[in-house]
C-alpha cells in the first residue's frame, strides 16, 4: 500500500466482511509532472470472512507500505486432541 500511512488507513469488521478503506494523501512535488505512474486515489476493498474467522481477535499492522492482517480461528473451529480412555 505504497503511499498509505497508518492516519490514512481504516479496517473495518462489520456483517461478516472485513472492510480495508486507503486514502493516499497528495505528494508535493516542485516542477511540472511529464508522466505520472500512481494517483492519489482513494481505494475500499471488501472481503467476506469465513464464519471459522474470530473477528474480535483480527488485527492489523502497517509497515513500509505493508499491511499485515491476522486473522484466527476461532477456538471452537480449531481441531482438538480427544483422550483415549482405558
């Protein structure tokens, strides 16, 4: 997400979609551009969650232009060792 810092980022959990909302602020640059390769344009991503996803324990980190979401099963989706009685 070049361009996107932390103050410019919203994510979102609501009915089951997870909601990423970027908002690029606009570079000042001294001259004229030529050419131009990225703009600075708002963008929203939506993404249906798997009902196995535990959505209070999502969380998100922005670094250097990287988001990383985690995302955990939720502990009763989450396979468990049954013991073998005698």
């Amino acid at each position: 997400m070049p361009g996107v810092n932390k103050d410019g980022l919203a994510v979102t959990v609501d009915n089951g979609e997870l909601v990423i909302v970027g908002r690029r602020g606009d570079r000042e640059n001294p001259g004229t551009a030529l050419y131009r390769e990225g703009r600075a344009v708002d963008f929203r991503r939506v993404f249906d969650l798997d009902p196995s996803i535990d959505t209070a324990k999502i969380t998100a980190k922005i670094e250097q232009g990287i988001l990383t979401l985690t995302l955990p099963k939720a502990e009763e989706v989450k396979p468990r060792r049954i013991k073998v009685s005698d």
